[in-house]
C-alpha cells in the first residue's frame, strides 16, 4: 500500500512539472505563429544545389 502512495505522489509531481512547462512555453511565445504551419506545405523545397565536378562527369559518361 506504502507503493501505491508513493506512485500518486510521483505522478502529482510529474503532472506538475508538465504544467509547468506548458505555461512557460505560453508565456515565451511558443505558440503565437498560428498561421506558418498551414502554409508550410505550399512552398516549394529547394533543389540541391549540384556541384560543378559532377555535372562535368554527366558529360563525359
């Protein structure tokens, strides 16, 4: 039983922490781009920048 009430207190505890941590994170700004993320998916990633050694060695294949 003795467990059993240490286990409550280690999960109030770690409950708290997480609380904690999400109203820092609020505080901070981590939240505040609402608009980025929806669209991310829009924009067009960029291509790989090609070295010119290989682009010689596509010529000479």
């Amino acid at each position: 039983m003795n467990i059993l009430y240490f286990l409550i207190g280690c999960s109030v505890f770690l409950a708290l922490i997480f609380l904690f941590a999400f109203f820092w994170a609020m505080k901070n700004g981590q939240n505040d781009d609402t608009y980025t993320p929806a669209v991310r998916i829009l924009f067009d990633d960029e291509l790989p920048i090609q070295s010119k050694k290989s682009d010689e060695n596509q010529f000479l294949k």
